[in-house]
C-alpha cells in the first residue's frame, strides 16, 4: 500500500494536515479534508458563518 499527499497549496501543511490522501495498493482510494473557507493565503473566511462558508 502507497499513500501520496495531495496538497495544491502549501498552507495546509503549515497547518498540519494534508488536503488529501491518495491510497494506492490493489485499488485506489483518494479520501479528501473537510475544512472551512480558506483565502489563498490560508487565513479562514467567514468565521461563524456556515453558509457563506
């Protein structure tokens, strides 16, 4: 079994997870974070309100 990060911005990683992990063997599973809005530069957006989230 293989695992390969999936991070097409760096800021998730600053903030210690991976936006997504590719697991590879005999199938392929991509599993994907749940997370709020972020900006590009990784700064929540539109902090309590889910909807605009």
């Amino acid at each position: 079994m293989e695992r390969t990060a999936v991070n097409p911005v760096p800021w998730s990683v600053e903030l210690g997870f991976n936006q997504g992990e590719l697991v590879s063997g005999h199938t392929r599973t991509l599993y994907c974070s749940g997370q709020t809005a972020m900006s590009a530069d990784g700064k929540p957006q539109h902090d309590g309100d889910m909807a605009a989230q």
